[in-house]
C-alpha cells in the first residue's frame, strides 16, 4: 500500500491495525559516469515498493533529497544543510504522530544521510523527553541501509566480487537499471576500478575522483542483476519491518 495513491479514507482504515509506516529516504547526488543522479533515492524506493507486495506495509512518499554537499562540485546536485534536512525530518515525524503513526522505518539509500538522520532521531525523542508529559504511546525510529542487510551484501558479494566499491557501486547502478531499463547506459571506465580515499567538500571530490566513483566498477551492473538485488532486498526488509512494526 502506497500512502502518496491512497485516499485518506483508506490511510485511516490502516492505522485501525496498524500504527507502522516505510519511509524510502536517499539523495539526488552524481554516481559516475552511468549512474543516475536519482540512484539513493530511487533504490530505497523500489525495494519498499516490493516489500509492500510481500507485507501488509504502508509506504511513504519518498524523502528523496538528503545531505549531499561533498557531491556539489558535478552537475545535477541537489543536497539539503544537515540543520535543514534535521527539521525536515521532524516535521515529517511530527505530521505522521499526529495522524496516529508511531513507529517509522526510514529505508535509507545514502551513506551520506546516516549522522544527519540520527541527530533527528536525537532531537525527536528530546522533544518527548522535554515535555515532561505522559503519552499513551511510544514513537519509535529505525534506521536500516537497504545494503546493509546480510543476504543482500552476500547476494552483492557474489554478482560482484571485484569492483562493487563504495559509490556509484556496480549493485546500486543494477538496481536502478532493473527499475528504468531505458535509462541504461554504456561507458568506458577509465581506470576501470576507480580509486578510493577519504573526502571533505565538493572541490576535494572532484579532484580525487574526477569521473565521481570511487573504488567502483558500475560498468558491470545490469538489469538482470538489478532484479535479483531488488527481491533479495524487499524480502529482508519485509521480514526486517514486520518485527519492527510488532516491537
């Protein structure tokens, strides 16, 4: 069930049985030279969307802008200051509790989001601690990386045992492939397994990784593999999201 393509009728029959919501949450941020500025947005995306299929899960619309300044420096960027996204996601929360939500999975699809998004879970559960009053229920956060779970780094491991890296990954590129096969496209990586390093700001990216990967080969990625990530994906967070909803 997606929130954004139901009635509010039916958002409220929902929460007769249930007070859990997915919220996908990624970034619009380069990913070398063929993947798509939407890849961490549209990954958590995709897999929630499935997992609804396999679940009785509701999915929110997706927070597909994050924290992203260190990728400013190639065309198409879109990023969010830490204090911003912050408030964003306490609106966001804010708006949900009160229609009776309280216990929300934020599927992530950005590294990049990870701090920022639990300094937000710091200041929601302030908020409840400031007040000093007395709730009927408890609001609960998770935050799960869609790559983090262990079936799907083995499953990743396996497609692409040299060269997966750690951006504008070789899986992240198969999934969004897997989801918009008219958007594949063929280009020569050069060196073929770009370097890795740490980074800071948008400059110092573009200087150490001057096509936008590092440490990955997104050459190998296909559709085909991208479905398999996808499914492999959307199961584990069933599963994952069905003992979240009953904790």
């Amino acid at each position: 069930m997606l929130l954004a393509q139901s009635s509010w009728m039916e958002v409220e029959d929902y929460l007769k049985h249930s007070d859990s919501i997915v919220i996908p949450i990624g970034s619009i941020e380069q990913h070398g030279p063929n993947g798509l500025l939407g890849t961490d947005a549209i990954c958590p995306e995709v897999i929630a969307h499935k997992a609804a299929t396999l679940t009785q899960m509701l999915v929110g619309p997706t927070f597909s802008v994050g924290c992203a300044q260190h990728h400013l420096a190639f065309a198409g960027t879109i990023t969010l200051r830490p204090s911003t996204m912050i408030a964003s996601i306490l609106d966001w929360t804010a708006s949900l509790q009160r229609h009776g939500f309280e216990r929300i999975y934020w599927l992530n699809g950005h590294g990049g989001n990870v701090a920022t998004v639990n300094a937000a879970f710091a200041e929601s559960y302030a908020q409840r601690s400031f007040s000093g009053e007395q709730q009927a229920t408890e609001l609960l956060h998770k935050l799960q990386n869609w790559w983090q779970f262990e079936s799907v780094a083995t499953l990743c491991k396996q497609l692409y045992p040299v060269g997966d890296g750690q951006h504008a990954t070789a899986s992240e590129v198969s999934v969004t492939y897997a989801a918009y096969p008219e958007a594949q496209k063929q280009v020569t990586m050069e060196p073929k397994i770009a370097p890795t390093g740490t980074i800071t700001h948008a400059d110092d990216y573009r200087r150490q990784f001057p096509d936008g990967r590092i440490g990955s080969d997104p050459s190998q990625s296909s559709e085909q593999d991208g479905k398999q990530i996808i499914q492999t994906a959307a199961e584990a967070v069933a599963a994952d999201f069905e003992r979240f909803a009953k904790s």
